[in-house]
C-alpha cells in the first residue's frame, strides 16, 4: 500500500527528485575532491621521502 501511495504522491516524488538532486552531485564532489587530495598528498610524500634520502647520502657522502 505504502508503495502505490508514492506512485501517485506529487509530493513524495517532488521529495525524492530534491533528495536526489541534492546527494548526487555533493557525492560525485566529495569523491573527485577525496581522489584528487590523495594523489595530492601521495605525490607530496614520494617528493619529500626522495628529498631526505638525497640529503642523507650527501650528508654520509661528507663525513
């Protein structure tokens, strides 16, 4: 009964296309946002740890 109650409910309907039209997109832009800062941060972290090792074969190669 619930179900045919929401086939015919303008505003049931109007409810669930606003509910979808709002998470779908914050969704899609968490997950970009969440992808891109990863590689951000990875990319940061394979830069800086080849830095140190740089600077710990100098600092070995001087003493």
């Amino acid at each position: 009964m619930r179900l045919h109650a929401l086939r015919r409910s303008l505003r049931a309907k109007l409810v669930i296309f606003l509910l979808l039209a709002i998470t779908l997109p914050l969704t899609a832009s968490i997950i970009i946002t969440n992808l891109r800062t990863s590689s951000i941060v990875t990319d940061d972290k394979v830069k800086t740890a080849a830095n140190l090792l740089y600077q710990a074969r100098r600092i070995s190669s001087i003493t």
